[in-house]
C-alpha cells in the first residue's frame, strides 16, 4: 500500500471521531507539494468560516515552504480573530505532526487561537 492510500485511511480513521461545531470549529488543513491550505469549518451548517492558503501570502522562491505554512497560520489565526473563533478541533488530514502541519499549527496557537 502507498503512502497516498496510508494518508487517507488515516484521515477516515479520524474524521469519525472528530467534528466541527459551532462553539468548536474545525480546523482542516491540506497539504499540496507546492502549497497548503487551511480553513476553519462549522460541519453543523457545512459552512466554511474563513480559510487562508499559501497563494496569498508572499511566494518568494528563497523562503522556504516551512516558513510559508508559517505564514498562512499567521493569517489563518489573524482571520479567525477578526470571526471571534478562539478555540477550534485541529485537523491534520491525515498528515503527520511535523514540518509544514506543525509549524502552521503553531503560528496560529500564537495568534491565540487554542486547540
């Protein structure tokens, strides 16, 4: 089985025991090669709060991919402020807790957003 079948089995696995309400939202992120995208869910009502990914923040080809998932939990935190989201159920999809999950997950802890 390859690693792609091994993620999403993962992300069922643990998709069953997490939701997002509306006191406690969910925050989903997804992983691409290039770019990572993150957005804050209500699965009550289906509605997506707000979201933030890395093709808003500045592309500069010698910053590394690491320090742009900073980036975007930065504006991610920013953006959930400004909704009033202060606690949220965080969603790594799957993924594992290092490298670009991890240091977007705690750009927004230091936006104060708690999970």
């Amino acid at each position: 089985m390859n690693s792609h079948k091994k993620r999403l089995i993962r992300k069922i696995r643990t998709r069953k025991k997490i939701s997002g309400t509306e006191n406690r939202p969910r925050l989903s992120v997804f992983r691409s090669l290039n770019h990572i995208y993150a957005q804050i869910i209500n699965d009550e009502s289906g509605n997506t709060l707000t979201q933030a990914n890395s093709t808003e923040v500045t592309n500069d080809k010698k910053v590394t991919k690491t320090k742009i998932a900073a980036e975007v939990g930065k504006l991610l935190g920013e953006r959930a402020k400004g909704k009033k989201i202060t606690t949220v159920v965080f969603d790594k999809n799957g993924y594992k807790f290092h490298g670009r999950i991890k240091a977007l997950a705690d750009s927004t802890r230091k936006e104060g957003v708690q999970f």
